[in-house]
C-alpha cells in the first residue's frame, strides 16, 4: 500500500461509525484539498469499508444494500463540506453515501472479484477498484469510482457512469480504467455507446476520455486487446513497453516495491507474459533477458544496471 491509500484508509477508519469532531473534519478537509488523489483515494477506501461490511453481512445472512451509519450525517458534513462537493462530484463520487439504493463493491491490492447481477450480467473488478452499482428492474447502472474492471452485458442496458463520460451497452462486453487523469474505455464485443460520440464504439474500439481533450479512438488488433486482458488471469503482458512502466504496473498488485536503481534502467523495452503476484520472479526474468541485476534487500528489489 503506498502512502496516499494508507494515509486514505487511516481517514476512513476514523470516520467509520464515530464522530471524530470538527477539528478532525477540518483536518481531512485540508488533506483532501492537497491533491486530486487523495480525494480518490479516500472515496476508494471508504467504497472498500462499505464492500467488506456488506460482505461480513451476507455471510451471516443478512441484507447486503448499503445503509447509512449512525455518523452518516457526519460523513455527509465532511464530503460536502468546505468546498469538497465539487472535487467529489468531478470524481464521479459525489453521491457515495447518499444513495442508499446503491451497494458497494471494491477489491484490495492484489484481488480480484466476480459480482453476477440479476439479469445474468458481471462485474469483474482488478486490483484496487471500487464501484457502486443500482441493479433495478430497467437495467443497471454502475458508477465507476477508481481502477479497473469489465462488464459483460445481458438483454437489459448496463449504463457506466465514469468521471468524463457516460456508457451505455446491451448484449456487449467493456472494460473501463482510470489511468491518471483519464477513463479509458476497450470494447470487447459488441457495441458500446458513449455521451458525446455520434458512432458507437466497435470490438476492438479503444477510446481515451479526459474532460480536458476531445475523445480518442485508437483500434486494437486481436493480441494487443488480449495483453490488456491478461489480468483476468492473474498474468500481466507486455509488448515493448518501458520497464518504468512495466514496474508501475506491478505496482498496482503488490506491496514488495520494485525500485529502479538509475533512469536509463528504466527506459529499457521489454516483452513477455508474466504472474501478476510474482515480482520476484518478474524482477529475475527481466535481468536475465536485459543483462540487468536484480536484489532484495529490506523489502524491496532492486534493478539496476551491470556497472551499479
């Protein structure tokens, strides 16, 4: 877990069925306010309290759907206090604890996770994503708050609320992911329509939406949509991309940090298929094939040239 997420899970716990006070408030407020992320991230981890709690609750039988806590009113003060409603809303979240309709689901760092919906749809959810869903009787809606997932549709309409746009598909397969500023939508089957764009986007479609530039339709052949997908596998694929990159990748599924020793380290291309939950093996691979050295030493492995 990096700082931001832990720093995250720190304010969420605090908030979680207490009422820490207005100087706490006030104190999240400006930690929220430092950085976009962190207002992600808090939505992420509290999205992730209310997951595991409604998960706690099936388990011994019980009604799942998300309901307000005894500091909901609480919680209501600090998301739309000081000026935050704004930065929640620009994220797609603004409505986190005020739709009791709606349940929670999120995943950990390293997980992944199946939702069947009433109509035969699924939800699939990467490492660190976190959604809110309403399955009524005239379709589904999911709203997208960070991460990472896909969705293979039924005969009703699955609509996708996402910071920067709006998707709607019936009978079609989508994943959508939050890579830094911007939603990244990739058509798998059938066709997917997005708020702003008059063609729907085909298999194979893939479209970059930011609120900041119009949207980018980029095609993908039958392998590069496949590398993309080899999450749901448990496998991460790579096509000459950067080390740098391929390092944040596995980031994003474990804690054991890998660090780059120098610059051009990192610049370096690689290619291959390899097991989301194995940075160790990933690290010793990638020296073989470069001519780099990998090292664990205190938690961390460490790629570096042969002359480091």
């Amino acid at each position: 877990m990096n700082e931001i997420d832990a720093r995250a899970a720190d304010w969420a716990a605090r908030f979680d069925g207490a009422d820490p006070g207005p100087e706490t408030e006030q104190a999240l407020d400006a930690w929220l306010a430092e950085d976009v992320r962190h207002v992600g991230a808090f939505a992420r981890a509290q999205a992730m309290l209310i997951a595991y709690s409604d998960s706690a609750k099936a388990d011994a039988g019980h009604p799942v759907r998300a309901r307000p806590s005894a500091s909901a009113t609480s919680r209501r003060r600090v998301l739309w206090g000081s000026g935050m409603a704004a930065g929640l809303a620009a994220l797609g979240v603004g409505g986190l604890w005020l739709t009791t309709a709606e349940t929670a689901y999120a995943t950990a760092r390293g997980e992944r996770r199946d939702i069947l919906l009433k109509d035969g749809a699924r939800l699939t959810l990467n490492t660190l994503s976190a959604v809110r869903v309403r399955d009524g009787q005239s379709g589904c809606r999911v709203r997208f708050i960070d991460g990472e997932i896909v969705i293979r549709t039924a005969a009703r309409t699955t609509t996708v609320v996402c910071d920067d746009a709006t998707l709607s598909a019936t009978g079609a397969e989508f994943g959508v992911r939050r890579r830094n500023a911007e939603t990244v939508l990739t058509v798998i089957s059938g066709s997917v329509s997005v708020d702003g764009l008059v063609t729907p986007v085909g298999a194979g479609g893939r479209v970059h939406l930011s609120p900041d530039a119009p949207a980018m339709l980029a095609p993908l052949d039958a392998a590069a949509l496949e590398r993309g997908l080899a999450w749901r596998t448990g496998r991460l694929a790579f096509e000459g991309d950067t080390l740098r990159d391929a390092v944040a990748e596995f980031g994003r599924y474990n804690a054991t940090p890998i660090v780059l020793v120098d610059a051009a380290t990192g610049e370096r291309r690689i290619t291959g298929l390899f097991a989301a939950d194995d940075p160790a093996g990933f690290a010793r691979a990638v020296a073989v094939t470069s001519g780099l050295r990998a090292e664990t030493r205190e938690g961390r492995i460490y790629l570096s040239g042969p002359g480091d």
